[in-house]
C-alpha cells in the first residue's frame, strides 16, 4: 500500500510538473543562445548550466559579463539573485529535513522555482502526506522540467543564430516567474513586498551593472518583514 501511495505521489507531481515545460523549453533555449552570443564555448555554456541550474542567476551573470563587469560584481549579483533558494530551503526542512544526507543534497540541487513552488503548494494542500509521498511528489515535479532544461540548452547553443527573432523567446523568463509567484502572494506582507520590488525596480533602472536589482529586492525584503511585523502587532 505504502509503495502504491508514493507512486501516486509521484505521478500527481509529474502532472503538476508537465506543464512547467511549455516555459522552460524557451527559458532554457534563450540561455543556449545569450551564453554563445556571450563568447562561452559549448562546454562553458553547458558547464555554467548543469553546475547552476539557476536560470536567473545565470541570465545575471551573463548579462553583467557582456557589460564587462567586475569579477567579484558577476559573482555577488549571482549570489544574490539565487539567495532565494535557501529561503527556499528553509521552507523545505520541515517536510525533508529527516532525509539522509545524500537524498538532501540531490533535491538541493533540483530545489528550482518551480519544483519548490509546486511542492510547498501540494504539501499545505496535503498535509497529511508521509515523508516518502512528498520525496515522490518532488521527484515527480523535477522529472519533465530538468532533463528539458539540459536539452534545450543544447539546442540554444547549437542552432540558436537560426531560430528568428519574432519567436521572442525572451518572453519566457518573465511569464514564469508570474506563474509561480502570483498564487503565493497570500498576504498583505507578501503583496507589499512584491510592489515594493516592482516600484523600487523600475526607479533604480539607472544604476550600472544590474545593481538596481539587488537594491530593489533589499528594499522589498524590508518592507515585507516590515508590514508583517505590524500585522502580527
């Protein structure tokens, strides 16, 4: 019965999983393409993404190395656009933290946005899950999106000069990050937290080398802390 229950967890999580792929397959397309047209050999371009898989941070990185920014300024912008994943993590412990070490350092590294998202929704959905469902369900929500994100980085790479520019596939980075943050905007902290990084975005679009960014997400942090702090006052 045990082995049944988790293969339905399984299963659930790789129909949750499924449609994440119509926007990974372009996401991770436009990465193939941005790290050749960056200068990075095929292996470099594959290497930064099987070791990173972090497609934002990757994008940063990227970005800040064709404006020919400092070393230690492409490292500390990557850093900090991927800091979100150990929130992410601390999320995570009370639903895996009794997992043997190995089992943790492999859904570490699978701990992208739209694994973590999917699963910490299913897991307030059901509770009452076992250790093993919700390690299945993980399982299931990374098995369509990783190996297309390895693929089509590849294809990006390889015949990215060749796919036109009316496919825009720059669409993809910012629908997927609506998608997975709009249903875990769930109170009045996260809503002010993400208008604050909104606002102070666009007012510090200025500032060199993609630095806005971080301030912006500084700002927002504070004042979702803030507003949270008050409500429980």
């Amino acid at each position: 019965m045990a082995g049944s229950t988790v293969k339905s967890a399984y299963l659930r999580g790789l129909r949750d999983g499924a449609p994440f792929v119509l926007v990974v397959m372009p996401f991770s397309l436009l990465f193939g393409v941005v790290a050749m047209d960056a200068g990075l050999s095929l292996t470099e371009a594959m290497g930064f993404n099987v070791l990173v898989i972090a497609g934002a941070s990757q994008f940063a990185a990227i970005s800040q190395m064709n404006d020919n920014a400092p070393v230690l300024v492409v490292i500390a912008t990557a850093l900090a656009v991927n800091l979100r994943m150990a929130m992410y993590s601390a999320a995570l412990v009370p639903h895996f933290g009794a997992l043997p070490f190995w089992k943790r350092a492999v859904l570490a590294y699978l701990n992208v946005d739209q694994t973590y998202a999917a699963s910490v929704l299913e897991f307030e959905r059901r509770p009452e899950m076992s250790l093993d469902e919700k390690l299945g369900y993980f399982a299931g929500v990374a098995t369509p999106i990783i190996p297309v994100w390895y693929t089509f980085a590849i294809v990006g790479a390889l015949v990215g000069g060749a796919i036109p520019d009316a496919f825009a596939l720059d669409f993809a980075m910012p629908i997927t990050f609506l998608a997975l943050i709009g249903p875990m905007l769930k109170s009045l902290a996260h809503v002010a937290a993400a208008l604050t990084s909104i606002v102070a975005a666009l007012a510090l679009a200025f500032v060199p080398w993609g630095m806005g960014l971080l301030l912006a997400a500084a700002c927002a942090m504070v004042v979702g802390a803030a507003v949270e702090g008050w409500m429980e006052r």
